[in-house]
C-alpha cells in the first residue's frame, strides 16, 4: 500500500461512520416523533 492512499481511506472510513451515526440519530428522532403523534 502507497501511504498517500491511507489518509483517503481514513478520510472515507471516517464520513462513513459520521453519516452512519447520523442516520441513526435521525432515525431514532423521527421515531420518537411519531410516537409523540400516535399519543
């Protein structure tokens, strides 16, 4: 492996992960709201 190539795939494990725990926050939200509506 080249080590210029490392810091792009950090870069990408990196926003993968960040829009990971963002999709999971939003959904986790939007649960909670329907669940305020249904009450």
């Amino acid at each position: 492996m080249t080590s210029p190539a490392m810091p792009d795939y950090k870069l990408l494990i990196d926003i993968g992960n960040t829009f990971l725990k963002w999709g999971l926050f939003r959904a986790a939200e939007g649960r909670a709201a329907d669940n305020r509506l249904d009450s």
